[in-house]
C-alpha cells in the first residue's frame, strides 16, 4: 500500500502522520531529532514498503531532517509553507494549532499535489550554497565594522571621515589624530583595532570571493558573463534555484523570485502591484545586477531610459528592468544546463526522475515530452544578411583608408539578441573607430517611445533637428508639439536638443543662442499656459537665425585627427612663462610674461591700459630687486590677473 508521510519538522523534535492514498490517517507520532529520535522515526516510517516522506520547508527548518533522509536512501518532498497553511485554513479544529494539526495539512498536500519538488542532495551545490552564506555574512559583518569606525572617526576628526572607507584610507586618517587626553586616547585605541578587524574581514572577502569564482566556474556556470553578477551573485543562484528545469517557463521563474508584479485588479480598474513574496535572496541579486548595470552604459540602462520615457517613474522603471533581467537570467542558466546536459547524457547531480505523487514512483516513459527550451537566438553573420545598400555605410579614414561598413537594425527589445544594437565589422588594423559624426551609430532609447499620434519619438527628433537646420518653421513646429505632448520625460528631452542644436547647427550664426534657449527654459512655467508657447519660441528662434555648423565640423575634425594621430597640440616657446614649472626652470618671470604670454590679438582700439603700465612698472622693480623667481603670496591678492595663465 502506498503512503505519504507528512511531517511537521522542528529543530529539536518531528511530528509526523501517514495517509494513504484516501487520505486516511494509518498513524501519528512524535519523534526527536537526535540520534535515537531519528533512527525510531525512520523505523516507524519503514514499516511501510511504498512510502514517500513530505517535509514542510526543506529550504528552511526541515533541511537539516530532510537531507538526513535523504542521505538514508529515502524519497522526500519539499512541501512550502504557503500550501499547508492554505490547506489548514480549511481544516476543522476551530483554529487549533498543534504539531499534529500542522502535520497533516502537509501530508495532504503531498497527496494532492503532483508538481512538488523531489529533495535531491547535490554536493556542490551545497558548498556553493553555504560558502555564498558566508559571503553574505561577510559583508554584513563588514557594514558594521565600517559603521562603528565611523562614529568613533566622527568623534575623532572634525566632519569625520568619507562615506565608503577603506582600512588602508582609515590607517591613514587615524594616524593623523593624536589625542593628549584618556578618552581621546581610548577612542583611538578602539578605531585601530576596528581597522585591524576590517583588514581582517576584506582579506576574507577577498579569499571568499576567489574561491566561489573557481567552483562556479567548474560548474560550467556562465552566469558571470552577464553585467551585474559578480562570484557570490552567480553561486547563490545556482544554489537556490539548483534545478532550473523544475521552472515551467521564465514567468514561473519570475513568480518564484518576486520580480514578477502581483495583479490587483478591480474592476475596470487593470493595475499590478509590487510583489514582497518570493525568494528574497534570489531578488536581493537581481536588484543588485539592475543597480550595477543603471551605473554603466548597458542595455539594461538604455531599457531603463526608455521607460522613464515612456512615463515610468523611476521605481516602476527598475522594477521592470529587474523583471527583465529575471528572463536574461532565466534564459543563461536553462542553456548552461542544456549544455551540461548534452555533454553527460547519464544526466546531472541535482535532476530527477520522480517529480509526481499521484504515482508514487512514476518512472518517465517514452511518451512523456521534457518541457520546451528557452527560446534561444543565432544571429547569422552580417554578411549572411540581406544588405542592401541603404543598410551598408563605408567611409573612408583619412591617410589609414579603412573602410568601415555598419550595419544597423532597430532593436524593439534590447535584451532579444546579442547583435540587437548597430553592429560594427573593421579591418584589424584601423586604429581607432569614428568617435563623433555620422559615422556613430548608437540605439536611441527613444527609439522605442511614440507620440499620441504613433510617431517615434526618435523620428521627431531628427525631423525637428533637420527642419531647423533647412529653416522650415512651421513642420519643425509641429514636430516640437508633438514631442511636447508625448510625455513630460520627452518634453525635457526637447529642451536638451534645442540646447544641443544652438550650438552644432546655428552656432556663431546666433552666438548667443544657448543662452538665450536657457533663459526661455527657465520661465517653462512662468504663465499659465506659457510653457509650449516657450518652447515654440525657442524652435523659431533658431530656425530663422542664419546657420553655422563649424563648430560642430570642427569639434569632429579635432577628435578624427588625434584618433588617427595626425595632429597634436603644440606647446610653443611663449607658453613657458612663470606659471608652468618649464618656464620657472628657464628663469623666465612676470616681465617675460607681459611680453609675451599676455600678448591678446584682436584686442579693442579703445582698450584702457593705465593699470597694465603701472603694474608692469611695480613688477619690473620687483625683478630687479628679488630676481624671476616666483613672487610671494603677499602678491595673490593685489595682482589676481597676471597669476591665472
């Protein structure tokens, strides 16, 4: 007959009760868990030739009694807790709770669950696991020795000492304090042996952190390729999550986790909300690979700009970030698994075959389909695609004559594939890539924002900016409308360009054009209604203003011709005067300097230059009596002027 043993573990004693396949109780019991207590449980439990042994939170509480059957040769399912305690909602007992009581909820749920996890044993993953444990512990224990430093610095050194400090950063601040009194003495005392214990801490960190590399490593693990998991990120995942198979898709995965946000419809009202529940663990890394790739100029930030452009806040932006790293996620580790799998086809630590209980030891026929894999993307080469000549940019390089063809695709989703963004093929021996000009080529991520009337917003961007330069008011007009009425993210956005379009398309044709654009910024809000008859102001502005790009044709003539090493700033004889130390060692003072370094072309007729000829002569007397070196400090303040280059 088969059973299922229910047990409600503790840390010094298990209750348990077996069921059948009715969900008749055959037998309850209490047992300990020491040596004695486990081997009579275990006897009580064999008694029973078709048995299988449910434990409620085999993560939790019940993994020290879990792993101890395991080990024995017994078949443990991991019951949650959230399954039994909703099955006991129903139970009668008028809302007793006892060690029984709890027991056969869990039971029952075992029995009528077919999708619960199998307890499998796998020896790395359990080192991972508790080395990543120890890490955590680390760098809480590294928080709090930085925290107590700091308030006995703040009591030490006047403001105290910076926000993120080093030991060797501490040593040397603490050696600059040397207190004459016993409480000051004795508060110095106790900061340097703070310092010594978070030496200590970071040396253990360090060596934490080599050793869980190397095991992720022989784990065939390539979780730490993606920006933003670093050894400990990539061990706790593979430790918590184990077998990512036991996931149905990446949204299960999601639910798992927390990332995924909870539905809290009424209604007609459709909205989600932040979900608190999940493996918080597993959260706490995706957040802090959302963080570290918000710091970086990644597809995640692009993601993450997009969003706010769309009219996101910034928490609902890296909420949906962090939901969509959860598939990044979801989708290395299943390939890495797929992978390890084909290279042992006898399967790996950590699978199993039995994960039904309707049949208590179901073997897996012919007949039964594994679940589908991720979805994966093989990006042919660029030369296999289909370019045309309006995909293929080829430009020439200067003296180096290298051409780069580029070929660009639109990415609606920056995480579909590897060559999303514009890919670049060169000639090994260009020396550097175009920096600024029409040779750049970025994703915008306004690319994936349109305006209520379904234009991209990087579309009217580059007409509003094209028409400004042709002087077509009226459609660079409307353009600016419609960005305007997009979003209050995107209205910004068109304040930036007006900004960058003063400068690279009007420029000396209206030298005054930034400022000007700035000052109507400023009153944005300065009347009711005021705001877009502003910002239409500004596009008039500089559309019928007369054009000159050579600021900008010179900005990147500048940046290709250093990149290509063809030009080099000068430093010509007259820029060694008294204020670089070349010119102090060729002895030359203030005299030389109003010869030559002060020498101003293109100066007014009508300049006034009574103050120049005096302080010439104050200065010509001060060399001759204390020479060219460099004056005193009593100079600083009288003669400001000639000592600023």
């Amino acid at each position: 007959m088969s059973v299922i043993i229910g047990m409600d573990p503790h840390k010094r004693s298990a209750t348990i009760e077996v069921v059948d396949e009715r969900g008749r109780v055959l037998a309850v019991g209490r047992f300990g868990t020491d040596k004695a207590g486990y081997a009579d449980m275990l006897a009580a439990g064999r008694k029973y030739a078709d048995r299988v042994w449910a434990v409620e939170g085999c993560n939790g509480i019940g993994k020290h009694i879990a792993h101890r059957l395991v080990h024995d040769g017994e078949t443990v399912l991991d019951v949650p807790a959230k399954r039994s305690a909703q099955v006991r909602v129903f139970a009668t007992g008028n809302g007793r709770k006892t060690d029984p009581v709890d027991a056969h909820p869990v039971a029952m749920v075992a029995l009528r669950s077919p999708d619960l996890v199998q307890v499998q044993i796998d020896a790395d993953l359990q080192v991972l696991g508790m080395l990543a444990d120890r890490r955590d512990e680390l760098g809480r224990a590294r928080t709090q020795t930085i925290n107590r430093l700091h308030r006995l610095l703040l009591e030490l050194l006047p403001g105290g000492a910076k926000k993120f400090l080093s030991a060797p950063q501490a040593r040397a601040l603490i050696a600059t304090v040397k207190p004459r009194d016993i409480v000051g003495k004795t508060r110095r005392r106790l900061a340097v042996e703070l310092i010594s214990e978070l030496e200590g801490i970071d040396k253990k960190i360090k060596a934490a952190e080599k050793n869980l590399k190397e095991l992720v490593a022989a784990r065939g693990s390539t979780l730490m390729e993606l920006q933003g998991i670093g050894p400990s990120g990539a061990a706790r995942l593979l430790a918590d999550v184990a077998d990512i198979s036991r996931f149905a898709d990446r949204d299960r995965f999601a639910s798992w986790n927390g990332t995924a946000p909870v539905d809290a419809s009424s209604g007609d009202q459709k909205r989600h909300r932040l979900s608190r529940a999940g493996n918080r663990r597993i959260n706490r890394t995706l957040h802090i690979m959302a963080v570290v790739q918000l710091r970086n100029r990644t597809e995640g930030r692009a993601y993450f700009d997009a969003k706010k452009a769309a009219g996101k806040t910034s928490m609902e932006a890296i909420r949906a970030l962090k939901r969509r790293l959860c598939n990044v996620v979801y989708a290395r580790m299943a390939a890495d698994q797929k992978r390890r799998q084909a290279a042992d086809p006898g399967g790996q630590s950590g699978t199993t075959l039995q994960s039904s209980v309707t049949d208590l030891t179901p073997d897996i026929g012919p007949s039964d389909k594994p679940l589908p894999g991720p979805a994966t993307n093989h990006p042919k080469p660029w030369c296999q695609r289909h370019l045309d000549i309006k995909g293929c940019h080829e430009r020439e390089f200067g003296r180096v004559g290298c051409l780069v063809p580029c070929y660009v695709e639109r990415a609606r989703d920056p995480f579909r594939a590897s060559d999303a963004s514009a890919v670049v093929i060169r000639k090994e021996w260009q020396i550097m890539p175009r920096l600024y000009g029409p040779g750049h080529f970025t994703e915008d991520p306004y690319s994936q924002v349109v305006s209520p009337h379904g234009i991209p917003v990087d579309d009217l961007v580059a007409v509003l900016q094209k028409e400004i330069r042709r002087s077509r008011i009226d459609n660079a007009v409307l353009a600016a409308y419609e960005m305007f009425t997009t979003s209050t993210d995107v209205a910004q956005h068109l304040w930036r360009r007006l900004r960058l379009i003063a400068v690279e398309d009007v420029g000396m044709g209206l030298p005054l054009g930034p400022v000007l654009i700035d000052v109507l910024h400023r009153n944005f809000n300065a009347t009711p209604g005021g705001d877009w008859m502003m910002a239409c102001h500004a596009v008039r502005l500089l559309a019928s203003a007369p054009k000159d790009r050579t600021s900008s044709e010179h900005a990147d003539w500048v940046a290709t011709k250093v990149a290509l090493g063809e030009a080099l700033v000068e430093v010509p004889d007259y820029a060694h005067c008294v204020h670089t130390r070349a010119g102090q060692e060729l002895g030359r003072g203030l005299m030389q300097w109003w010869d030559n370094g002060a020498q101003v072309r293109d100066e007014l007729p009508s300049a006034d230059h009574r103050y120049r000829e005096e302080l010439i002569e104050i200065h010509r007397r001060d060399e001759a009596e204390n020479g060219t070196a460099p004056p005193p400090s009593r100079w600083a303040s009288a003669t400001a002027g000639p000592y600023c280059d």
